[in-house]
C-alpha cells in the first residue's frame, strides 16, 4: 500500500484488494485506519465529560482549541477559575488513571494554556490544568469518571 502525500489516508491499489478482501475491488479505494474507531471513541468520552462538568456547575467556555502545541480538549469556568481539561477514554480500568496524561502532554498543555490565556486577555483568574479519565465498563454499561488537577 502506498501513502499519498497530502491526503492522510492510505490508498488502496487494485491488487491490494486480492491481498486484503476487506477493501472493495476497483481501481482507486480510499479507506481508513482504525484510529478512525479511537477518534469516535474519544469524541464520545468527550460529549460524556462535558456533561460530567455541566451537571458539576462548571461552564463550558470552549471546546477543542487548537495552538501550535496541540489541542485543549475543554475550557471551563467555574467561580473565577478557567480550568483547561484534557480528555482521556479508556476501556481498560487499569490503564484508566492520571497516568494517561504523559509528562509531554502536560508541557503541551501548560503551553497551550499560555497561548489561549494570551489571546483571550485573561488576567487575574486561575488557569488550573486539569484531566478527566473517562472509563467506560462495557460488562456494566457504566460510565466512570475521574476528575483531576494537573501539578
């Protein structure tokens, strides 16, 4: 399979459908990857946790806020404080801790946050940096949430 430039998906060629029957046969086939899956997964765990932080009086502000550092998934306010919430889904309760959230992330973050603080003129209010594991139980059909600041 090739790799095209500038597409962000892979092509899939007429004899690469003989090899991988899951692709449709023709000449050209665009398909995706199954980060697509992790991708709707996450955006789900996102919907859940902005009504976790509604249902807590939090007011959302903003939602995936893009800088040259990355994302910040949800801006919040509560009382005076801007709290700035990166996301994580996880299936895997052993996996579904703060550790989700990488020493690098959290540089990304506290740099993200700067950016946004800056183009927003926010002066004088807290910007606490905070993680919301989202843990879904598929046997339960439950959802579990754990919401953090970051030091």
């Amino acid at each position: 399979m090739k790799k095209r430039r500038g597409l962000g998906k892979n092509i899939c060629r007429k004899n690469d459908a003989k090899r991988h029957p899951e692709f449709s046969s023709g000449s050209r086939t665009i398909f995706t990857m199954e980060g697509r899956y992790n991708k709707n997964v996450g955006d789900w765990g996102e919907e859940r946790a902005v009504e976790f932080l509604r249902r807590n009086d939090f007011e959302i502000i903003d939602r995936q806020y893009h800088t040259v550092w990355g994302e910040i998934d949800i801006v919040a306010k509560k009382g005076d404080d801007y709290y700035f919430v990166e996301v994580k889904t996880r299936f895997d309760f052993a996996l579904a801790t703060n550790d989700a959230v990488t020493y690098q992330k959290t540089k990304k973050l506290l740099k993200s946050i700067r950016v946004y603080a800056y183009k927003n003129k926010l002066e004088d209010v807290g910007l606490i940096p905070a993680a919301l594991v989202v843990f879904i139980d598929k046997a339960k059909k439950t959802v579990k949430f754990s919401f953090n600041v970051i030091y």
